[in-house]
C-alpha cells in the first residue's frame, strides 16, 4: 500500500494529511454534539412556570444552573425579560447565534477539506500526465505503450485518492451540519415560547 501511495507523486502527502485532520475533526464534533442536551421545551416550560408564580429569581437560577445551550440562552433573556419586546428579541437572537456558532465550529474546516481534495487529487493527475508527455517527447514519438500505461494510472492515483478522501468528508459535514440545524431549530422554538409567555405576563 505505502508502495502504491508512492508512486502517486508529491500530493498524495497532503492529501493523506487532509483525511487525518477531517477524521479528527469529526470526531471532536461527534463527540462535542454527542455530550449536547439541548433541553428545549423542558426546561422553558419549567421557567414559564415559575415566572407565571411570580417567583422571577428562582427562574433566573434555573436558567442559570443549567449548563445546557438553552439554559445559557434563557439566562441571557432573563436579564432582559422586563425590557421592551425588541430588546428581548435581540438578545435571545444574539445568545441562539452564539450558541450555535459554538456547535458548527470547525464544520467549515471540515467542508473545506472536502472541497480541496478532489482538487488536490486533480492537480496531482495533472502533474503525472505532464510527466508522462514528457517523457514520450524524450522518446522522440518512438511510445512504449507500457511505460506510457504506467505513467498515466500512476497519475490517477491522486484523483482517486482525493475523491476517496472528499466522499466521506463531505457526507460527515452534511450528517454534522444536520445535527446543528436541529439544535438551533429547537433553540429557536424554545427563545419563541420564552417570548409569547413573557409577552403575555407583561400585557396581562
């Protein structure tokens, strides 16, 4: 194998160094996003609750107790629940982006990758069919279909390479970024209860 991926030229090294690093990467979010409890309507409901009681500062620690991304959210919101509507909803916008922010890091990275290496891999073809012109012109058009056989599948190497490379990059990336939507999605949903039950104590 090591005698295979040799001769496939000088890219084959970048393009091994890419599938180690989108490996790591998807495994650091795996794990990141594995550990995620989002909490949602659970905890919103919890805090409604207790907001509807009159008891504010035992929502407050609620919200502030619990280390989910909706628990940072909503303690963010309560600071500024007895502000105008726009204020909430700027701050509740603001603390949803951050957070999600948090959970798609490095997915571009891992996008990248996937998008480079077939690149790479093209780039690396490109280069051993220059090479093997190359060397039919120092043969003076006298061609050795064995030697120009050689050179060419050798240059393809890189190409498949890249594509073997970029395939599982980018169905990690969309399976990644599919879990990240789902999270902001119920953020979303529970910043939007959080602001009717809100809007309604204030107006009631």
């Amino acid at each position: 194998m090591f005698e295979l991926l040799a001769k496939g030229g000088v890219l084959v090294g970048p393009i091994l160094l890419c599938s180690v690093i989108a490996l790591a990467l998807f495994l650091e979010r795996l794990v990141r996003l594995g550990r995620v409890r989002i909490r949602g309507n659970g905890l919103v409901g919890g805090i409604i609750q207790l907001l509807k009681k009159g008891e504010d500062q035992q929502a407050y620690a609620l919200a502030s107790q619990d280390p989910s991304p909706m628990g940072r959210v909503l303690t963010q919101a309560m600071e500024v629940k007895d502000q105008d509507r726009e204020t909430l909803e700027a701050v509740l916008g603001h603390a949803t982006d951050t957070e999600t922010r948090d959970l798609s890091r490095y997915l571009q990275a891992l996008a990248t990758i996937g998008n480079i290496t077939p690149l790479l891999g093209l780039l690396g073809t490109v280069m051993g069919m220059i090479k093997a012109f190359m060397v039919i012109q120092e043969m003076g058009g006298k061609v050795n279909a064995a030697v120009l056989a050689g050179g060419i599948w050798e240059a393809m190497l890189t190409t498949a390479l890249g594509l073997a490379v970029a395939l599982p990059t980018m169905v990690a990336h969309s399976y990644l970024s599919a879990r990240v939507d789902r999270y902001e999605a119920q953020l979303r949903d529970g910043g939007v209860t959080f602001l009717k039950a809100v809007g309604a104590r204030l107006h009631g």
